[in-house]
C-alpha cells in the first residue's frame, strides 16, 4: 500500500467527476433531509400507520403535476381551509356565513366532497349548506339542526356528500337539470351542466350559513374537502397517506442507517483488524478465527430472525447490521496491518517502549485511513438496501417508516397490479439515488487509493 | 497442506455448531410458548369432542386437576418441562440435527402434504437451484467475458458503460427491480405471468414449459442487475495483471493481444474468479429471500421467510442447518481452490 498524503487525497478526489457528482448528491441529500426535519414535525411522521391521521387525503391519488403533460386533466384533491368569513346581524338573528371558492376546471366529477367544522354554540342554531355554481343556479344542499343544548357546548361533524338529506334535497331542486338523477350521486350534480350529466368547468362557491339567535354562536376548523384523483407533490397511497411525507423522511432515516451502519462497523472492523495483525500469534489465530465464525454465518436469514424474535427497533435493527458488517473489513485491514508493522518507524516506536494502544492509534491506524473512507463510503448503500429489503418483508419499525416500508405497503396493496407507478418508483429511485452517492464517493476514494485501477 | 486442510475443516465444523447454537438459542423460548399452547388446545379440544371424560368427574376443580395432569404428562412426554437452554435439550437436537433429522414441522406443510422438515426443504430445493443458480451461471459467463473484453479496451466507450451499468446497477435493490418488471412486463405489457408459481399440477407434460416460462422474468431481472458487478470485478482483475511484467514482456515478443487476454492474463486472473464463483454459486442456493418474497417464487428463501413469520422451528433449523452447509462447503472449496491457484496463500506465512 502506498502513502498517499491528504492534500493529495483531496486535490485528486475534486478531479474526479464522480466524486464530484456523488459529493453533490450527498449534499442534496443532506438539504432534503434537513427540510423534512424542520417542515414536517416528527410526531405527524410517526403516525405515518395511524389511518385517522390521514382521513382527509384521497385514497391512491396521482401526483398532481402529471396534470401539466395531460390535455384533459384529472381533478385535484382540494383541501380548502380558509373560508371567506362574514358576519350579518339582523335583530335577534344572527348569520355566520362561511364560503368557499373553488376553480373547478376537470373534465372527470369530483370523488365526494366533505365539509368538516367544530361549533361553539347554544341553543338551536341551523346549519345551512349551499353552493352557487358558475351557471349562476343556487342548489341548497343541505338544511340541519344542531343538537339543543342550554349551555355553551362544542359540536364536531362531517358532513359527507354521501348523505341522504344532501340527495333529497337536489331531488327537489330537479327541475334545474335537464336529466334524470335517479342513481347519480351528489357531487354528479352538483358539478354538472344542466342540459347534459358532464362536469361543468368554473368558479363554484360552496356556502355555510349558520343562523342562531345567541350571538356568540362560532364554526372554527371550517374545512371544506372537495375529492380528487389528484393530490400532493408525490400522490397518496391506499390508506390514504401523502406520500411525500414518507419519502422526505425516508431520506434523513436512510442516511442515518446507512451512515451509522458503515461507520461504526468500519471502525470497529479496522481496530479488531489491526490489533490482530500487530499483536499477532496466538492472538492473531484466535481473533482471526473469530472473525472466520462470523463471516461463514449467513446474514439475512439471522437477521430475519433477530428481528422476529428480538426486537424490530431501527436503532437495535442498526446494531445488527453491524455486526454482521464489520467481517470483511477487519479481514484487510489485518494484512494491511501485517505490512505496516514491519516498517522501521514502528519498530522504533516499540523499542522506545510506547504502548501498544499508542503505537496502533498513532502510527498503523492512520495510514489506514484513506481506505476507511473509501470503505465507509462503499459500504453504506449495502446497509440502506440491507434495511430496505428487511422493511419490505414487513420487518421494519413502524414507528420510523422507511422507503422500504413503503414498497412493502405498496406490495401488499398490489400497486403493481393496479398500475400506481407513483407508488413503486419513487421509493426505489430514492434508495438508489442514495445508493449511487456513496458509491460514486467510494469509487473515487478506491480509484486514488488503487492507482493500478485507473489505467 | 494437511495440516491447513485439517484446520479449515475443524473451523467450519465449529462455525455449524456455534450458527445451530444460536437459530436454537434465538428462536427456543418462542417455540416452547408456541408448543405448550398447543398442548393445551390439543387437550382441551379431545375432551371437548369426548363428553363423557367430563361427565366422570363431580367437581369442577377435580376436572380442571386432570386436564392439567393431562396436559403436564404430554409436556413431559415431550421434553418440555425443562427449559429449552438445558444441555439435554440442546444436546438432544443438535445430535439429531447432524444425523439429518430434522422432525417435523409445526405448520408448514409440502405441496404434497408431507409435514417432514426433510420433504419440505429437498422439494424447495431444487426450484432455487434452478432459478438462482442458473441466473448466477448466466451471470459469470457474461460477466467474464464482458470483463476480459473491456479489459482489452480499457478507457473506451464499452469499458465506460460496463463500469458505469455495474455501479449503477449495484446500488439498486434485485427486488424493487423486480416489482419494477413485474409491473411493466406482467400488466402494463401483459408479456409474463406476475407470478412465478406455475398454476399447473406438476405431473402434467406442459409443467416444465410452463415453469420455465415462468422463471424467465424473474432469471432476466436477476442477470440484469447482476453481471454488471461481474463484469467489473472480472475487468479490475484484468487490468491489474495486464500491467504485470510477463505479459508486458510477451506483448514485447509479439503474441497478439486477444490471445493474451483470453489464455494467458485470463488464467492468472482465475484464482479470485473461481472463488467468487464458488462463493455465488452456494450464496444462490440460498435463494435470495425478498427475490422469491416479490416474484413468488417457491424455493427456500420463501420457505425460510414464511417459516420466520409463523415460528415453525423445525423448519427454520433445518433450512438454516442446510444453508450454513452449503456455504460452508462452498468456503472450504474456495479456500482450497485459492491455495491451488496461489500457492503462497498455503505456507500461511
């Protein structure tokens, strides 16, 4: 092995265009990882697998920008949240008006629409529920009475376009349309021109009124859902999940595992290697032997088990994968050790008496730090497809779901079956894009350790 | 050289026992659970279909006492009274282990009904052997040969993409390649069939083509993102002794390049070749458990992980005894092929 200094190490690694581009991948990487972090706080990522969670989102919805290569687009999911709020006191009457705009502007009729609200009110107070569709007709959609209460009470309710008293009230109002409703449901209509049964593009307005005759009656968390076969940057998934969720923390997770899988295994491989070479003898034949029952066990079905029986934890889950990882490197870097410690500079450090952990620390381990890099480097997307394939057998912890967890649920689901590409790439691209970095990293680092490669 | 013989076999056989020790130590207490609680519903279940045990007794509490010398008796039929740690228990399992004698298992049965571990593993078997092992075949003519020749072209556009395909196919995951070509090529293009299980009974004449047919999906992913690797692997070898002296020295004398690559440089590069090759073609007979998992591919690795999910110990055992075996053996082979090749690797000085 040759000495190669650090500065060297350094001006060769920034002439290589695939250091270059696996530093720049890392780097992206590291951005996304921190975005996640700071936009999306932990606790709604670990209710990634609580289904309430996510109740607002479509169910299999397409990315939304597949929209910008469609002629004929497929309806957004919207989620609107942030009504125009008026207030109108007549007398004892008083009217709190919520509206909602909406630009529709698909040729496919909305899923259902939901409006979700909490009230705090007393009394009787009515609930009105209308919309003002582009053509200029006002369809009531629905007239309700909350429940009585003599005090001050907070009432929470779904108003799903699925209702009867929603279709019972558009029947009524037939003499609009030019069709029969008989079994279309209400966002059918609602959305329709009124000649023929097809969607009808524009500004629709979507009225709350609640009338009471207390004048401290309030809806906060007013929420109108209007259903779409699109939703998010990334789409959702059967259960309802926005999967941009998943793959942003997916990143800082899998950089976690990869990165503290490759570390502390080549850290330790290097010391157990070296020790073992230096000391030699009988040490070196027990160590080594050691080393051979470790490697000769084979790794995925024992960490099937231990996941099974022990414990699936992502931080026990990166123990494991440690242990299995530190075999090979503790295997070179003995020999490497074994060339190091016949030189003069070490044998001089011996006879001046220097402790061995001394010697070791400061004359043999730094020489081997170049390929401890480039062995970090390579070793790291083993450890993040080693975890991924382990999630997606339905191992991994579902406290901290990674890519790979996604791809299990996305095989379960039969996305493949049902043609949801945007379910099945992205996890994929995304541990291979990971992947990629630090083999580019790698490679470079191997390329200038190993010059006979180069040629 | 006997001595090193010797000494490897002493390892291997050490490392069998220590990977035995730790399946059992590993999956022992869960199985005993598993077991007892199957004592128990066994009993209850015979009296229940049996009411006039019931009838015989006057008092509840009598009742309940015989059941539970009922049950008492069968665990200690069984062996289960003592923990699974005791060294009878192990001593016991392990001596039956090494003879082959793996029982039977708890809940997995063979496609023909049998429950012995043994039937079980030597079905599966020969389907992985037939997958994977073809797939590695496959994989290290290709690789070899793409090697040796971007060898010869070292710096060129073929020797690019080979280096580039086999880094960038390193770093993608076999199965999620796998969903990828199930999705496209089994119902976005309905060319395979999604499932690699052939839906036809085996006796029938057509098995074989069916099989085959079913296989090709899988075996096109595996080749595909597997000899890229191999193909470098090969190329690095290649390279490294393209700069020795004797070939530089016959390139001087005037044999031409292919015929250096191809028998001189090619033999010296064969010790680590071999080795590798050894060491794959027993890694293949493993199956690659999330490969069977997502082509449904009846072999061992979805034997083993089926097993892992509902406990079977037996089977798990068994499958984990015959694994660490072949690899072992396919250890010992390279180990003894490298010390052919490279003699200085015997004096182990």
């Amino acid at each position: 092995m040759n000495n190669i200094a650090p500065q060297e190490i350094k001006q060769e690694f920034l002439k290589s265009k695939m250091g270059i581009a696996g530093i720049v991948i890392l780097l992206t990487l590291g951005i996304v990882s921190i975005i996640a972090i700071i936009a999306i706080p932990i606790e709604t990522f670990q209710e990634w697998n609580n289904p309430s969670n996510w109740i607002e989102n479509p169910k299999v919805a397409i990315p939304i920008w597949i929209n910008i290569f469609l002629s004929e687009k497929i309806p957004e999911h919207k989620i609107l949240n942030e009504p125009n709020i008026k207030k109108i006191t007549s007398e004892e009457i008083e009217l709190i008006s919520h509206q909602f705009g909406l630009n529709f502007d698909y040729v496919d009729f909305p899923n259902d629409f939901i409006y979700e609200f909490s009230s705090e009110y007393s009394g009787n107070p009515l609930l009105q529920m209308s919309v003002i569709r582009p053509d200029g007709v006002k369809l009531n959609l629905l007239t309700t009475a909350l429940p009585y209460s003599n005090e001050k009470t907070v009432h929470s309710e779904r108003i799903f376009s699925t209702e009867q008293a929603i279709k019972k009230n558009l029947s009524l109002q037939s003499e609009n349309f030019e069709f029969e409703f008989k079994r279309l449901s209400a966002e059918d209509i609602v959305f329709s021109k009124t000649h023929v049964n097809e969607p009808l593009k524009g500004d629709y307005i979507f009225l709350i009124d609640l009338y009471g005759i207390n004048s401290e009656n309030r809806i906060y968390e007013s929420k109108l859902i209007v259903g779409g076969k699109a939703f998010g940057i990334m789409g959702t998934d059967e259960l309802r999940r926005d999967l941009a969720i998943g793959l942003l923390w997916g990143t800082p997770l899998a950089l976690f595992i990869g990165l503290a899988v490759s570390i502390a295994s080549v850290v330790a491989g290097l010391l157990y290697g070296v020790y073992a070479g230096y000391k030699g003898k009988k040490t070196d034949e027990v160590m080594m032997r050691f080393n051979d029952v470790i490697y000769a066990l084979p790794a995925l079905p024992f960490l099937i088990i231990l996941s099974v029986t022990i414990s699936n934890s992502i931080f026990v889950m990166v123990g494991f994968l440690m242990v299995f990882g530190w075999v090979g490197i503790a295997k070179v870097s003995r020999s490497m050790s074994l060339q190091i410690k016949t030189r003069g500079y070490v044998d001089a450090a011996n006879m001046m008496g220097q402790k061995d952990s001394k010697i070791i620390l400061k004359h043999i381990v730094p020489q081997l730090l170049p390929y401890a890099f480039a062995s970090i480097a390579i070793s790291v997307p083993a450890a993040i497809t080693t975890e991924a394939g382990l999630s997606f057998l339905g191992l991994g912890d579902p406290t901290f779901p990674t890519w790979g967890q996604i791809l299990h649920d996305a095989n379960t689901f039969g996305a493949a079956a049902r043609g949801m590409w945007w379910w099945i790439m992205p996890p994929g691209v995304m541990i291979a894009i990971t992947g990629l970095a630090f083999v580019f990293i790698g490679n470079a680092l191997d390329a200038i350790i190993n010059p006979k490669l180069k040629r | 050289m006997k001595k090193y013989v010797a000494t490897r076999i002493i390892t291997m056989f050490g490392v069998l026992m220590i990977t035995l020790l730790i399946t059992i130590a590993l999956v022992g207490s869960n199985m005993d659970t598993i077991l007892k609680q199957g004592i128990v519903f066994q009993v209850r279940s015979e009296i229940t279909e049996n009411p006039s045990i019931a009838e015989s007794f006057s008092s509840v509490e009598e009742f309940e006492g015989f059941i539970q010398t009922q049950i008492n008796q069968r665990i200690q039929i069984l062996g289960l009274d003592e923990p699974w740690y005791s060294p009878q228990r192990i001593g016991v399992t392990m001596y039956k282990i090494i003879l082959l004698d793996f029982g039977h298992a708890t809940f997995l049965t063979s496609d023909e009904g049998s429950s012995d571990v043994k039937d079980i593993l030597f079905e599966k078997l020969p389907r992985t052997v037939l997958l994977f092992t073809t797939a590695t075949i496959i994989i290290s003519i290709i690789g070899i040969f793409l090697g040796a020749f971007s060898s010869s072209k070292v710096g060129s556009g073929i020797d690019r993409i080979t280096s580039s395909f086999a880094i960038i196919s390193s770093s993608f995951p076999v199965w999620w390649i796998g969903m990828l070509m199930i999705f496209l090529f089994a119902f976005t293009w309905q060319v395979f069939p999604p499932r690699a299980t052939p839906d036809i009974p085996s006796s029938d004449p057509e098995y074989i083509g069916s099989l085959l047919y079913h296989m090709a999906l899988p075996l096109i992913t595996i080749v595909m993102i597997g000899f890229g690797s191999w193909a470098y692997l090969v190329r690095n070898f290649m390279v490294g002794i393209m700069q020795e002296d004797f070939i530089i020295a016959k390139k001087t004398i005037g044999i031409t390049q292919k015929k250096i690559i191809y028998t001189h440089a090619l033999k010296n590069a064969a010790p680590p070749i071999v080795t590798i090759l050894a060491l794959s073609l027993s890694g293949s007979l493993g199956g690659a458990i999330i490969t069977e998992a997502v082509f449904d591919w009846p072999g061992m690795g979805r034997l083993y992980f089926e097993a892992i999910t509902v406990m079977d110990l037996p089977v798990i055992i068994g499958a984990t005894y015959l694994l660490t075996v072949f690899f072992l053996i396919s250890i010992f082979i390279a180990d003894l092929l490298y010390g052919y090749f490279d003699p200085r690797v015997r004096t182990d000085n």
